[in-house]
C-alpha cells in the first residue's frame, strides 16, 4: 500500500510538472504572439506616418508650384487683394512660387457712374485653383487708386462633388450695390492656362446693367440677372500670363483690345552644343526668330498680325545667366507701331520701346519660367 501510494504520488507530481510545463508553454505563445501583435501594429503605424509626410519631390513641387502663394490666398472684401492682383499684373520681378500658373486680366468699366479698374485673376497651383474678381478705389484706377477702398472676392474652386459652381456674390461700392455673378458649372479648362475657354460666365451687375462679362455664357447670364448691357462697353486695358515649361511656352490672348484671341508660343532652345535660339510664333506663323540669343537676351522686333502692326519685346537675360531652379523671361506685346523717333536699335536694343507704357494702350505681358 505504501508502495502504491508512491507511485500514485509520483504519478500526480509528474502530472502536475507537465501541467506547469503546458501553462509555460501557453504563457510563452501568448507572450510572443501580443510582441508579434505590438510590433506589427508599430510597423503599420510607422508605414502610415511614413506615408502622411511629403516627399522632398513633392516639396519642391508645391514651393515651386505655388502653396500659399499671393495668388492663391486673397481675402475676400480685402483690399490687399486688389493690390496685390494689380502688382501681379505690372511687375515682372514677382517669385516663381506665385507665378507659375496664373492669368491676371485688368478692364476699365463704368461702375456706379464712375469709371473704375476691375482685375480677374484666375490662379491655379498643384492643388488648387481659383478667381478672384478686385475692384479699384474710383477715380480712374489711377496708381495707388485702391490702396483705400477696393474690394476683391474670391472663389474657390473646388473639385468636390458637392461644391457648387454656380454663385453669387454683393458688394458695397461707395454706398452702392455691385453684383458678382458667375456659372462655372460647364466650364472647359485648357491645359495651358488656368482661365477656362468656354462653357462659363462671370458678370458684375451695377444698377440693373451688365457693366462686365466675362465668358461665352452671355444668353444665360442675361436672363439670369434680368438686367440689360451696359451703355459703356468694358475696355480690356492689359493682361498677363504665368506659365512654366522646360522649351515650349504657350498662351492664348488677344494682341489688341477687342480683337479675337491667337495663339501665342515661345519656343526656345538654350542647352545643346549649338548656339542658343528663340523663335515666337502667332498662330502657327513664325514672326521672330533670334539666333545667337546669348548676346541678343534683349531686344524687340515691330511684326504685322491681322494686317496691324505689333511691337515684340523680350527680356531673356535669366535663361540664359541666372541660375537656380526656375528661370524667368518676360515678353511684352503691343498693339501698333513705334512713335517716330523711338528706340530702333533692333533685336540688339534693350527692351524699352517708345509707347510700352502708355496708360490709354493694351499690352499682353507673357512671363516664362524655365524649369529644370
């Protein structure tokens, strides 16, 4: 019976040690399986914030593209945005990180009785776009005219299901009531400027008269509004585009107010074991063509689009000498012939043709940024 009870004894140990020996065992699996669970889990979340931070890639595409860039941060009823739309439109020294893609047009329309300077900019980055409609002070819009009371307001352009595209918007002009009205909601965009080509309409109403429209839309717009066209046609006073390219540089603009918009290309060819060269083309028409352009950076040229003589003007002094990663070039169009007696040196002359900066002319300004 002792005996038996031994074994018994032995037995129920031996059980008890293979009992602790599968609890370790449990213990164990459970242990490595929560270490594989909580490195996983670091692994996912690191992968996760790996993914939420830009590259440097994409860093250097929204700093050169234009994140919180002038263009694309007016405040709405600002006065700073007038402003700034109008220093955009006149200076060519402006950073490439607001320039890039961008169409600043300026008219001259009666508001309120009065004869006013209205500004469209329409602005596109990497993830935005929008317009922004700025009016001057009065008087003229004269230099400085708005630096007191012009007005701006922009719109977003959202590419959202849900944002709406059709809107409007009221202004207090010196008391009186202005209308921003606009239909975005068929609106064709071209890959080469951020101001649509067709389908849309943007009209200012000033006591119950159409004094500016902006689009093909004008059918719509009209019966929209219920008003009637303005005694006063708008007069397009300048306009600007912003665009960035290695070679080629495309546009589309009128070279004289009231006229039909021609296409406009600069293409250029810098690098390469030859001498560098430029040729400007209107309308698939080649109208300049310089060679040796690393000592002929400045200069203009008097050509003949429609019959009526254009002055051409260019200023590519940082394509060919300045460095960094965007290089700017400015060309200037001008409706008519020099004045007798003006600048005439040619392609060899600096770029200050008589009549450049007439207050009563239309001039388009074309700024191109060179990329690497």
């Amino acid at each position: 019976l002792h005996d038996a009870h031994g074994g018994v004894e032995f037995l129920i140990d031996r059980a008890s040690d293979r009992s602790k020996h599968s609890e370790e065992i449990v213990d164990e699996a459970k242990r490595s399986r929560r270490s594989h669970s909580i490195g996983f889990a670091r692994e996912i979340m690191h992968k996760r914030s790996k993914s939420c931070e830009p590259s440097s890639e994409m860093d250097e595409r929204r700093r050169r593209g234009g994140v919180g860039g002038n263009g694309a941060t007016t405040c709405d009823d600002s006065a700073c945005g007038a402003r700034a739309a109008a220093s955009s439109a006149s200076s060519s020294s402006s950073s490439a990180t607001t320039s890039h893609c961008s169409s600043v047009s300026v008219y001259r329309a009666k508001i309120n009785g009065a004869p006013r300077h209205v500004t469209a900019v329409w602005h596109r980055t990497l993830i935005n776009q929008s317009f922004t409609i700025s009016i001057d002070g009065g008087g003229g819009g004269g230099a400085g005219a708005g630096d007191d009371g012009a007005l701006s307001h922009k719109v977003e352009l959202k590419p959202w299901p849900f944002w709406s595209k059709r809107g409007a918007k009221t202004l207090d002009v010196d008391g009186d009531r202005l209308d921003i009205v606009w239909d975005l909601r068929s609106a064709k965009f071209p890959a080469s400027s951020p101001e649509p080509a067709a389908g849309y309409y943007v009209a200012l109403v000033s006591r119950d008269e159409v004094v500016l429209l902006l689009g093909d839309g004008k059918k719509d717009a009209f019966k929209r509004t219920r008003s009637r066209p303005s005694l006063d046609d708008a007069v397009l006073v300048s306009r600007r585009e912003s665009v960035s390219g290695r070679r080629t540089f495309a546009a589309r603009a009128p070279l004289a107010a009231g006229r039909k918009d021609h296409e406009i290309v600069v293409d250029s060819a810098i690098a390469g074991p030859r001498e560098p060269e430029m040729r400007i083309t209107v309308d698939g028409v080649v109208l300049v063509h310089v060679r040796s352009l690393q000592w002929k950076f400045r200069g203009n040229e008097t050509v003949i689009v429609d019959q009526s003589p254009v002055q051409v003007l260019w200023d590519v002094h940082d394509w060919i000498f300045a460095g960094g990663p965007a290089a700017q070039a400015v060309f200037v169009f001008k409706p008519g012939a020099p004045p007798p007696g003006g600048d005439r040196c040619g392609r060899r002359g600096g770029a200050g043709a008589g009549g450049i900066g007439d207050e009563g002319g239309y001039s388009f300004f074309l700024q191109a940024w060179k990329t690497e």
